[in-house]
C-alpha cells in the first residue's frame, strides 16, 4: 500500500510540475508576443519620427536660406546705397522685399505629439532619442518665442513705415502674375522708376526704419543661428532612429 501511495504521490508531483513548466511556457510565450507587438509598434513610431524630422530638415533648409538672405540685406540697406540707374533702384527694391518677406519655422511634430498626447512616449525605450526629442521640443519652443518677438518689432519698425513711405511690389506684374502663376516682372518709365527711388531714399533714410533693420539683423541672426543647430541636432536624431529601427 505504501509502495503504492508513494507512486499516485509522486504521479501527482509530476503532474503538477508539468501543469506548472507548461503554465510556465505559455506565460514566457506570451510575453515573447507582447514584446514583439510592442517592439513593432516603437518601430512605427521610430519610422514616423524619421518621416517627420526629414520633412523638418527640408523646412530648416529653406528658412536658413531666408534667414541668412534677410541677414546680408538688412547690413547692405544700412550701408551706402546708390540709387541712379534702374539696376540699382531694382536691386535695392529686391533686399527690401527680401527683409521684409515674412517667414516661420513650422516644424513637423505629428508623430511626437501623438506619443505624447496618447502617453506612449514610455514606447520608445532608448533614451537617448526621447532626451532629444525633448530637447528639439525645447529648441522649437525658444524659436517659437523669439519670432513672435521679432514679428512685433517687424510690425512697429518696418512694416508701418513701408506702408507710408515705400511701394508694394513696383516692379511686379500683378495682374499677368496672377494669370501665369509665376512672378512677372513689368519694365517702367524713367520717371516711374525716379519715383520709386525717392521712396526708397525716404524710406531708407528714416531713423525708425534703420533701427528696425539692425533690429532685423540681429534677431535674423539669431534665430539663423537657432535653425542650424536644431538642423544639426535633427540630422544626429535621424541617424539615432535609423540605428534603432536597424536593431
């Protein structure tokens, strides 16, 4: 009897170490599959960071562009000026629109809002991309800031005044721009263009004009300065999430 007892007891041990090892595996399945269904959802989420930042680099790229041409315009208006022949008073009138054409950084944010707005940022598990990531955020928000600052300087210093003192556009085309989609450029009499340069030289010799150039000047600079390095950081982000989806 107890030879046999001791047979059902062990039977019965190793029956429930197998429901056990068995519970056991399943679990650890599962977790193998929640891992990789979390680990595909990051890499989504990676993918469209990378969407995102390409699409910001490319932004980047033409607001330093502009930013760097309202910079040069805004020191050479400040300079000496010569105002005599329709070439000077064309190429005069050009930097002027150049300062005064307004541009923003808009930077692409709608996969790194969705990680924060669905509280899914936790998904992206290298750390080192979500500190950058909140840095950019940073950068974004301190370039936000500034240009509404200088947008205000803009609006009192230069915009104002052009609109009493310069003229819009003289040399466009507007009705044939309209037509053919494209800027195109009408050719004046000698009076029409002395007209224009006496704005100029009005608008030019104006000391609230001159100190919203050097205004424009140094807030262009800065904000070109804010632009190359979050370009620089995006493009070290990027090669970050490539290495992380590569993984």
């Amino acid at each position: 009897m107890e030879n046999r007892a001791s047979k059902y007891l062990l039977y019965a041990i190793g029956e429930i170490v197998l429901v056990v090892i068995g519970i056991l595996i399943a679990l650890q399945i599962n977790n193998w599959n929640e891992q990789r269904k979390e680990r595909g959802r990051e890499v989504e989420f990676l993918k469209g960071l990378k969407t995102d930042l390409l699409a910001d680099r490319a932004s980047l790229e033409s607001v330093i562009e502009n930013r760097t041409a309202k910079v040069k315009s805004c020191i050479a208006l400040q300079g000496s000026i010569q105002l005599e022949t329709y070439t000077q008073v064309f190429s005069a009138d050009s930097m002027i629109s150049t300062v005064l054409g307004w541009v923003e950084y808009v930077p692409q944010t709608n996969t790194f809002d969705e990680l924060v707005n669905s509280g899914n940022l936790g998904i992206i598990k290298n750390d080192s991309i979500k500190n950058r990531l909140l840095k950019l955020k940073q950068d974004r928000e301190r370039d936000h800031t500034y240009t509404l600052h200088m947008r205000r300087e803009y609006d009192h210093y230069l915009y104002d005044r052009h609109a009493e003192l310069g003229s819009v556009w003289p040399f466009g085309d507007f009705e044939e721009s309209a037509k053919q989609g494209v800027l195109v450029y009408q050719v004046l009499s000698d009076d029409e263009v002395e007209l224009i340069a006496n704005g100029i030289k009005a608008y030019l010799s104006d000391r609230r004009v001159r100190n919203g150039l050097r205004l424009a000047a140094g807030n262009n600079s800065g904000l070109l300065w804010g632009c190359q390095k979050m370009y620089k950081d995006g493009n070290e982000l990027i090669e970050l999430i490539e290495e992380e989806i590569n993984k």
